[in-house]
C-alpha cells in the first residue's frame, strides 16, 4: 500500500522530531463498499458469534485501506512523503453502501 516516497500517514496533526518544510495541501480518497455491506454491518452488530462479523470487519476494513491508498496516490501525485491530520469518515449511501471517505493533508517533511 505505501507509495515510494510516502514515509508517514498520521492521524496527528504533527510528527514528533520532523519538521513541515512544505504543506500540499487537502488530499481525499474515496472507497465504494459493496451492495449488502450496510445490511451486514447492521446484523453483525446483533450477533456476537458466526461468519458475519468477520465478513462484514475484512469488507470494512479493505474500503479503509482502499480509501488511505487513494489518499496516499492523491498526495503522492502532489510531491508529498507524508499526510497529517488523516481523518476517516463512513456514510451509508443509499442504504445499500457504504462510502468510507478518508482525508488528510499532504506535506513536505524534513
């Protein structure tokens, strides 16, 4: 998932030690999760055992990595090597996907 010269992805708004030389700024990535997700999730929530619950973790969390990887293409497009301030968002769209948005912004470290 890193990108050659992505050396950090933070939800801080800062990185101990490295100093901003350049800020990018805002980068989003976007990820789609499939038809039944929102129905699974809401399942999942009133299970405690079975096939479900790990089904609808591994969906949620692969829209998670797909939505930081185009976050970390945007910034990388930009010139970045490291996002700051990442922040992730979930939305039902529809009520029959799941849009897993995640933000952030592209800087420069030293």
């Amino acid at each position: 998932m890193a990108k050659m010269g992505m050396e950090m992805v933070a939800t801080t708004d800062a990185i101990a030690g490295r100093e901003v030389r350049r800020c990018h700024g805002i980068v989003c990535g976007q990820s789609f999760v499939g038809e039944n997700v929102v129905a699974d999730v809401l399942n999942a929530i009133g299970e405690t055992l079975g096939g479900n619950k790990i089904l609808t973790k591994n969906k949620l969390s692969d829209a998670r990595d797909d939505a930081i990887a185009a976050l970390m293409d945007e910034a990388d497009k930009l010139g970045a090597n490291a996002i700051v301030g990442v922040r992730l968002d979930h939305e039902a769209v529809r009520g029959t996907m799941l849009l897993v948005t995640a933000t952030g912004t592209a800087v420069e470290l030293s």
